[in-house]
C-alpha cells in the first residue's frame, strides 16, 4: 500500500473542495444569465431565488463566498494549511445543522409537505447543501477524518 503524504491528502481536500466551488459558481452563473438574458435551457430566475432577499444583496453574499471559497481551496491546493482540531469541531458542527436543515428544506419541498414557497425551491437548497458539504470538507480536513487510517 501506497503512503500517502501530507500535501497529497491536503491536495486530495482540495480537489474535493474545487468540486464544490464549480457547482456553486454554476448556480451564480445561472441565475445571473436568466436574470441578464434568459434561456429556455435553464429553469426560470423565480426558480433560483429562494428568499425575498434582493438579487443586488444575494449577488454581493455569493461573490463573497466564492471569494471564500477560492482562497480556502487555493491554500489546500499548495498544502499551507495545518489542521486545527478546534476549527474542525466548530465546523462540523455547523456544517451539520446546515446540511440537515437544508436536506430537510430539500424533501419537504420534494414531498410537497408545506404551503411555504421557501420550501418548494429545489435549486437553492441544492446548492446549499453544496455549501454545506464545502464546510463539512473542511471539518473532515481539521479533524482527520477521512485519512485517520493513514500514515
């Protein structure tokens, strides 16, 4: 068996981490073009909103996440990121309640359980769940969790 070394399981995250930040880059992508020049290959923009929260704002938030999102996978990419157990604890912890309520938001809507349109918008929980996952990443990052067995 192959020993694997820091920087290749911290390039591994990253790889990971990349993933996640390209599919949240499609979901700003895609409501910024069927906001600026619809498509009928995409869902309708009412379908990408999942708050009352003006675009302007949700825009601005994304932006700044993606900013987020690319330095974090950048620093896991060139391997200058040392583990920090108590960060790990604090994200997986949030990262589950935010997963969990964003899954549960997911199949209420899906089930068709509720009358709140914030449940029956599929495409913003989706891509929460994204979010969610990019945190729990990190949590399994700080807490080894994923190459606990590994020298």
């Amino acid at each position: 068996m192959e020993v694997v070394g820091k920087k290749d399981r911290s390039s591994a995250y990253a790889t990971a981490l990349w993933v996640l930040v390209f599919l949240f880059c499609l979901r700003v992508i895609g409501q910024l073009i069927q906001l600026l020049s619809p498509v009928a290959w995409l869902p309708p923009l009412s379908a990408w909103q999942g708050s009352k929260l003006p675009y302007s704002i949700l825009l601005a938030c994304q932006l700044v996440i993606i900013f987020l999102m690319f330095r974090v996978s950048g620093r896991h990419a060139s391997g200058s990121v040392q583990r920090r157990p108590r960060l790990g604890k604090w994200l997986l912890f949030v990262g589950g309640v935010y997963f969990l309520t964003m899954a549960a938001r997911l199949v209420i809507g899906l089930a068709d359980l509720s009358g709140n349109v914030w449940f029956h918008r599929p495409i913003p929980a989706f891509f929460h769940l994204v979010l969610a996952s990019f945190v729990l990443l990190l949590a399994a990052f700080h807490l080894n969790l994923i190459n606990r067995g590994q020298k």
